[in-house]
C-alpha cells in the first residue's frame, strides 16, 4: 500500500466526517443563535452565528471538491480556470472572516466585563454590525491577488499559485493568521478579562456571562490547538526549502502535512460540541429547541 493511496484515503473519508459533523454542527448553531432571543441582542452570540455560517462555507468549499477528486478522479481545479481563482478566493474570506470573528468575541468580552462604561457601551449591536462589514469588505480586497495570480499551472496542471511572491506569503500569512494573532488575542484578552471579572463582583456572580467568556476562549484555544501542527509544518517548510529531497522523503512529507491538513481543517467541525459541552445555558436552549419542535409535530392536526 503507497504512502500516496493512504494520503488520499484519510482526505476522503476525514472529508466526509468533516463534513457531515461540521455541516450539522454549524446548521444548529446558526439555528440557535438566530432563533433564541437572548442570543440575538448579544454581540458575542451574533459573532458566533456569523462564524458558523463562514465555516460552512469554508468546509463545502474546501471539502467536498477534495472528496469528489479523491473518490472519482475528477478534480474541478485542474480543469475550470476560474473554480481555481474562485475556489481559493472563497477559502481566504471565508477562513478569515471565521478566525476574525472569533478574536472580536474575546475582545467583546472583555468590553462587556468592564468596569469602564465608555467600554461597556461599546458592545453594541449596532457597532458588531458595522464591525463585521469592515471585516468582510477587508478580506475580500484582502482576496484579490488570490483570484489573480491562482491558476492551472501549464506544467503539473494542478490549481496554484503562479506568482512567486504570493506563494511565499501564503505560508506567512498562516501562521501569522491562524496561530500568532490568536494566540496574542488569547493571552491578552483572556488575562484582561479574567482580571475584570475578578475585581467586579456583580459580573463574577452572572454566570451566564461566564459562561459566553468560557465558550469564546474555548474556540480561540480550539483554533491554536488544531492550527499549531500545520504552523509548524509551514516552518518546517521554510527551513528545509534549500534542502535537497529524494522521492521517499517527499511521499513521507506529503502524508505528514495530509494529516496534518486535516487536522487544521478539523477546527471548522466542533463548535456546537464545544458549545454543549462548555455551557449549560447553550445546552438548555438546544434542548428547549428540539423539545418544542417534537411538541409542535406531535400536536399538528391530521389532514
């Protein structure tokens, strides 16, 4: 059995669990947080719901071509110039948008659990919105070299970068991204609102804003957890790219960052499970939903 064949086994079927589990769990978070009332007046909550709609996206993008290319031997990518720009474009806002939004929860939280009323009052509904389009708007400009200089490359015809300078930023732009900023907003802000929550009693006693805080800094920790293995490959790369490499060391690095890919893409899957199991309040709401829903089919009139 090749090192290649097994390479593309666990991109299949990691990409069906992935997918199946991340879609479910994404589906309900936008449900509960777009139909339970609390949630929808609180920026922390809105943040979530607009996380669990990117990462959809991100995983129907990203997954299902790899698994219909993997299962059939049709790749999208290598065929249709512009699902390539597109593909990629779609993946870098999608991706950002998510890891961004995760950060302005915990810098939410630490505004909401402050002592300062200027800061208190800058958690807003009204400010998250306007927040939010200035991410997006960002991201998307943020894409266009993506679209542009992503293309079937002549030779390998796989979908790639074609520009030299943008495939040495990709790597950067990672680590930097996915694991640095989220491990700086982690520490600052985790600390900052630990000491608010500490030095003001009344927020100490609500614990359901405790609750919020623990399921913010479960998601960044989740992040960094799930996106160190892949920084580290990407330094790894850096350092060994003077390096020369027989065909048995490429084929073992290709498994390695196989696994480690589907790992990094395993951080776009367990949020509703995180959220179940990090709040009580979050677990009630889920079962009060489904309750109701069984209530309403039992009682429905027979036609």
């Amino acid at each position: 059995m090749s090192l290649t064949y097994i390479s593309q086994q666990i991109v299949v079927y990691s990409g069906i669990i992935f997918l199946v589990l991340g879609i479910f769990g994404n589906t309900m978070n936008a449900y509960i947080f777009s139909s339970v009332a609390a949630y929808r007046q609180v920026p922390s909550t809105f943040y979530f719901l607009v996380q669990s709609i990117f990462e959809s996206i991100f995983l129907i993008i990203n997954l299902l071509p790899r698994v219909i290319a993997f299962s059939y031997g049709y790749d999208l990518t290598s065929v249709s110039s512009l699902w390539c720009k597109l593909r990629q474009a779609i993946l870098t806002i999608s991706g950002s948008v998510s890891i961004t939004v995760i950060c302005l929860c915990a810098i939410d939280q630490y505004l909401v659990t402050s002592s300062n009323a200027a800061f208190r009052h800058m958690s807003q509904m009204k400010v998250s919105y306007r927040i939010l389009l200035a991410v997006i708007i960002f991201w998307c400009l943020h894409s266009i070299p993506f679209y542009l200089y992503f293309d079937i490359s002549p030779i390998t015809r796989t979908c790639g970068s074609l520009n030299a300078a943008l495939a040495i930023y990709l790597p950067i732009y990672f680590v930097l991204m996915f694991w640095v900023f989220p491990m700086l907003i982690t520490s600052v802000f985790g600390r900052l609102t630990y000491r608010n929550i500490r030095q003001t009693i009344a927020l100490a006693e609500q614990r359901a804003d405790r609750q919020l805080i623990k399921m913010t800094f479960s998601e960044l920790i989740r992040t960094l957890v799930c996106c160190t293995p892949l920084a580290t490959f990407h330094i790894y790369n850096a350092i060994t790219s003077g390096t020369a490499k027989d065909q048995d060391r490429i084929l073992k690095e290709y498994l390695a960052y196989t696994i480690i890919s589907s790992i990094a893409t395993f951080q776009y899957v367990p949020s509703f499970f995180i959220f179940l199991f990090s709040s009580s309040r979050f677990r009630r709401r889920v079962k009060g939903s489904l309750y109701f829903k069984q209530q309403t089919n039992s009682i429905a009139p027979t036609i």
